[in-house]
C-alpha cells in the first residue's frame, strides 16, 4: 500500500468516518505528504484520482491552481503546502460575500475568488459555513466570507487556464469514482451466483462490463491526452480539456448506475462503498456548471475557430508518416470515393514507389522494419481522404504478415514482391452462413489427398471475391479436433481453380459481396500457409493489427465525416447547428468526443502491441473497434439530423459529397466486420475476468 492510500485508509475510512471532520482531520497530513506543494499537473492529477476512487472531496486541484495563480503572495503559497491554509478556488465576482455549493467548506479557511473572465482575483477568509445537505456527502456549504486577505490580477488566458484545470479536476474525480465502483462490480460479478452460476458469465452482464471499461478506458485516455497538453503548454490543452470533460460528463453517471445494476441490492445501502461513489460521481457532474468553461463547450470552441481535434500519434515517426500521407493524398485525391471502387492502379503505384506497402516487414523480406503506429497513420489518412488503395492495404496485414511470419521461402517469394507492389487482389475467406464471429466453428474442409487438398463447402458474405485473384482461405483439417479451433488451416487458395462458384450480393453499403462455393477444389499443399491444424494461431498472430487497421480505417472516414459537417456548420453556424446551448451544438461536441476517443484508443492499443504487452493491446484494440463502429453509425445519424434532408443525398454538391450517407449505409458493416461488436464486448468481458 502506498502513501497516499494508506492516508485515506487510515484518515478516510468511508463510509464509517467519511465526514467533515474527516476531511478536517485528513487535509494537515496529506499536505505534510506534499500534496498541496506546486509540483507537476500529472502528480496532482494522479492524487485526485486517489481521491476520487476513496470518494473524497478533499481540493488537491484547487491546491494546485491557487498556487499557480498566487505566486506574487509567497506567504499564502507556503501555507497552502504547509495545510495552515485550506483554500478552495471558486469562480465568481470577488466582491462578493457569500459563495454557494462548495466542497469541504467546513474544513476550508480560505477562498481565491476568480473573476470568469480574469480580472482581481482576491483571497478571502472563511467567517463560517452552512451546511447545505443533499446528495454530496459530506454536505456541500454555503460560504460567508471576510475581507480580501490578498488580490492578484489575474490575466485571460490565466483565468482560463486555472478554470480549464478546474474543471478537469472535476471530471478525474468523477470518472475515478466510477472506476472504482466499476472494478467492485467486476469483482462482485465473479463470485456472485445465481441459478447455480457466476452472474459474470450471463451476456447481459458481461455486455454492461465491458461498456463499462471501454468507456472509462476512453475516459482516461482523453484525460491523460489533456494533461499532457496543459503540462506542455500545447495551445490546444483547453480544448482538450473540455473533450475530457464532456466525456466525463456525459458517461461517469451512466457507469456508476450500470455498476449499480450488477451489484445489486448489496450495493444500494450504505454499508457498501456504493453508495458514497454514487454520491460523489453525481456530486463532482453537478458541480461543473459552477466552474463555467472558458472558451464554451467543445463545439463552440471548433466553430469558432480554424482549428480541428488535436493530432494523437503517439511517437514522432507516426507523426512524420501522417504528414507525408496528408501531402501524398493532397496531390491524389479529393473527392468521396464510391463504396464499391475497386484500387486506382496509378495512385497504388505511386505509394508503391515510396516503399509504403509492407514497411513494417523486416528488411529480410523487403520491409524496412517500421512501427505499426507508423502503419496506422498511413491508413488513417488514407482512409480520410478516401484514397483508392483499400485492396492494396489490406494485403499487407491479413496476407502479407502471415506470410511474412509462417510462410515458406518459397511464398515469400511468390507472394510478398506482389503484395509490396500492391499488385495482389484478394478476398478474405473466413465466414460461413453458420460460422460468423464464431470462426471456430467453421465447417469448409480441406482433405489430404496425395500432395493435394481437396476443399469443399461454403463462405459467405466475401467483399471481392468477384474480382480477387486469391482467397486467404481458412478450412477444417481435422474435423475431430478438441477444442475446434485446433483443427484449422490457411491456405492461399486461387479463385480461378475449377470448382470455386461465386454468387454475388449487393450489400446496403452498394458493395459487392458474393457466397463462394468450393465443390471439390483441389490445389497444392504449398498453397498452405502454416502447419497443418494451426491455422488458428496464422490468424490470432496478427489479429490485433488486423483489427487495428479495420477499426483505423473506421476512425479515419469517421473523422472525415466530421470535418465535413463541422466546415459546413462553420459556413453558417447558427443555422446549422444553432446558437450557443443548442441541441445541435450539444450533438457536435458529443460527436468530436466520440471520435477522439476512438484515435486515443486507438493510439494507445498500437503503442501496446508495439510494446509486446500482448494482452492489453488486444484488449485494447477491441475496444476501439467496437466503439469505432459505434461511433461511425452515430456520427453519419447525427449528420443527418442536423444538416437535414441535403445530407442524406449522394452527389458531389451534396454536403461532405455524399459522405454522410455513405458512412450511414457502411455502418452497419462495421458492427459486423472483424466480429460482431456483442462478440467483443464478450471477449472484452472475458479479458476482464468475466465467464
């Protein structure tokens, strides 16, 4: 047990001392701890955290921004460290003699009031307190205040810095209170049981769970992103801020409740930590008004201004990549490809010539070793611009590194200079009318004969097949095998071979997707690709990047669309989405957190993989799918609501060029594509512990 924890276990006992004397009692030691000397934002930020998760109100945040903003009275920054000066920051007219709804206000000795707008800001003694009971517990206080013990002049851009951290101290405690009480739900789902079993292997719970996570996984990461900002003085950190800050706002409560479900009765009274996180959650979102964001909310800063949602790359190569990409896609390309467009060969040779196929490969087989954040930034920005080249990517990963990894030299050599060229059509042979998400399950079997296989039965739904010279084919070999998936192999298999069929669908998205029939297909052993019966592991070994490019590719349109509907709203921003507090306002900032939260996830699951931390990339990487896929059907949905009917058109003067209804008919795909978004979340639930 560390420090801080030991503290609040010992000083902070909820919910059997979790009181105002508590806090009172609480506050001189942890500032002996250090935990009001001005030290870094991510140290603080991390105590808040600690404070938030023990359902605490103690101020560490308001500790830190009135150090910040008091450095021309010395005195009160040392007594501030020292806890002589239990200050809160609270934002108002500092004429003022009374401040409403505050934290700790019984234990507190002083208040800075600071003018929204920066102005004199003024340190005031507590003359005393009145409690005003409701949901926080402790009760939050009505202030009366003293004389000004001290003023400073604060500037615009201070007041604004100051009520950004405020706010985003806010949102660190709500949203660690809701993990908490997430991670005790968890917990208790386990060893819980009814009808004879653990409630965390019933669907229902296990779907709740895993929402739970990607949404506080997305939470933490959109907070960390603004930490880092603050701390660099990034001229975006507010608007980063208020990402985090919405976010926080909109799904700590829906956390906290959905816990609540899976703890049942036991979680509802107040023997049960519970209780006191619901209290905390719902006080710590309540508050947020009263600390009023500086710039307004995540659409009014976008609107008002040129800028877009802050760049995520997570190393300095993936960034030089994504330039590159942007200026490769500004010369070739600039109107919304059609669903259904096959590659545009001049502009895959051109990508071809730069050496971007197949640059994650080691130089051994003719790659140069890159990162997959590096590969993950090239298809982001392909996908945004909606570059031509869809087939010619997707042979990298779901070709490409298998073969790269279990291939032959001989496969190598037959495959991986095509595949570099972007010269290798494909289709991806792995579901069937009864085997979905459920690959293990496959029915489609290949029987040795000689130096040959032979291959019958069905897939279904294969995007490309009518046009692929091969299928990335997997089969049953042994069809006794325990468990199933032991029983599987891969084969690269030629669409022209006699007894393949192809019936082609049009899919909703306007693709063409086709049945494939294998009628006693016979071809080579070397065209398998792998040992025998260890197919499964061909796939898995590179399924996390596979799924990191589908969800990247997802990400990618998504942003696109964004940036659409945000240009056409910023060429008439009341009549489009409305004035400030509008509905369509509302939407458009729940829109740009949405699709940050994909890139955050993203980002976070490449670096992992990168990292080798195996687990938590594949984690990660399904959260991001699934959200992903959520994200890409309610953005194309909202865009329609608020641009009207004209989005819902396909035609170039159309807004956005059609993209909207586009991305709204390829949705539904993407809660399918890779497995279904509830076979996910399962897996995520299962990640968690949950079975």
């Amino acid at each position: 047990m560390d420090e801080t924890t030991e503290l609040l276990t010992r000083q902070w006992h909820f919910p059997d001392l979790a009181d105002e004397a508590a806090l009172a009692r609480l506050w001189k030691p942890a500032a002996a701890l250090g935990w009001f000397d001005r030290g870094s934002l991510a140290g603080t930020v991390a105590l808040v955290r600690a404070t938030g998760a023990a359902a605490c109100p103690l101020p560490v945040m308001d500790g830190f921004v009135a150090a910040g903003l008091l450095t021309t009275a010395p005195e009160i920054v040392a007594g501030i460290a020292a806890g002589d000066v239990r200050i809160l920051v609270v934002a108002g007219d500092p004429a003022a003699g009374t401040v409403q709804f505050t934290e700790c206000g019984t234990a507190a000795s002083h208040v800075l009031v600071l003018p929204p707008a920066g102005g004199r800001a003024s340190v005031r003694p507590v003359e005393f307190a009145v409690p005003q009971p409701g949901l926080a517990q402790p009760a939050w206080s009505r202030l009366h205040l003293g004389g000004p013990e001290a003023v400073v002049d604060v500037d615009p851009e201070r007041a604004a810095q100051a009520l950004s951290l405020l706010r985003l101290g806010l949102a660190v405690r709500a949203t660690a209170a809701a993990r908490r009480s997430h991670e005790q739900s968890v917990a208790h789902a386990k060893v819980r049981r009814q009808f004879g079993r653990a409630i965390g292997g019933f669907g229902a719970v296990q779907q709740r769970t895993a929402t739970r996570e990607i949404e506080l996984v997305a939470g933490e990461l959109l907070i960390e992103d603004a930490v880092r900002r603050h701390a660099g003085d990034a001229p975006d950190r507010i608007l980063a801020t208020e990402l985090a800050v919405s976010h926080a706002a909109a799904v700590a409560p829906r956390i906290q409740i959905s816990a609540h479900q899976t703890l049942g009765a036991g979680g509802y009274f107040e023997g049960h930590d519970a209780p006191w996180l619901f209290r905390r959650v719902h006080a710590d979102i309540a508050l947020l008004p009263t600390c009023p964001a500086p710039r307004g909310t995540v659409a009014d800063i976008l609107i008002g201004s040129a800028t877009g949602l802050p760049a995520v790359d997570s190393t300095p190569q993936a960034a030089a990549m994504r330039e590159q990409a942007r200026s490769f896609c500004a010369e070739h390309r600039s109107r919304v490809r059609l669903l259904d467009e096959d590659d545009d060969p001049a502009v895959v040779a051109a990508m071809s010539a730069r050496e971007w196929f197949g640059m994650t490969w080691p130089a051994a087989d003719g790659g140069r070793g890159a990162g997959l954040t590096e590969q993950l930034a090239l298809q982001d920005e392909t996908a945004y611009h909606q570059l031509p080249v869809a087939n010619a990517m997707g042979a990298v990963s779901v070709v490409g590194a298998p073969v790269v990894k279990h291939g032959t030299a001989e496969q190598k050599e037959r495959y991986l200079p095509r595949i570099r060229d972007g010269r290798l059509t494909f289709c991806l042979g792995y579901s069937e009318p009864e085997a979905g998400s459920d690959l293990a399950s496959l029915t489609t079997t290949a029987v040795r004969d000689g130096d040959d296989w032979v291959i019958n039965g069905t897939k279904a739904w294969i995007g490309n097949a009518h046009t692929a010279e091969y299928i990335w084919l997997a089969v049953r070999t042994d069809v006794d095998a325990k468990p199933p998936m032991a029983g599987i192999s891969m084969f690269m298999v030629p669409m022209a071979s006699a007894g393949i069929r192809t019936e082609p669908h049009r899919a909703l998205s306007g693709q063409v997707c086709s049945t494939v029939t294998f009628d006693d297909v016979r071809v080579s052993d070397s065209a398998r690709i792998g040992p025998v019966n260890r197919g499964w592991q061909v796939i898995t070994d590179t399924l996390t990047s596979e799924r990191l490019l589908l969800a990247t590719e997802l990400a990618g349109m998504s942003r696109r669309q964004f940036d659409e509907l945000l240009a056409t709203v910023r060429a008439d921003p009341d009549g489009a989405a409305g004035p400030s507090g509008s509905d369509g306002r509302a939407r458009l900032s729940g829109m740009a957190v949405r699709v940050q939260a994909v890139n955050l996830l993203l980002a976070e699951a490449a670096a992992k993989a990168e990292s080798s931390a195996v687990h938590t990339a594949r984690l990660t990487s399904a959260m991001a799918g699934v959200l992903a896929a959520e994200v890409a059907e309610r953005l194309s949905r909202d865009a329609l609501e608020i641009l009207g009917p004209a989005a819902a058109l396909c035609a170039p003067d159309a807004p956005g060029g059609g993209i909207f209804e586009q991305g709204l008919r390829l949705s539904i795909l993407a809660f399918l594509g890779g497995g279904t978004n509830d076979v996910q979340r399962g897996l995520i639930a299962r990640g968690l512990g949950l079975s």
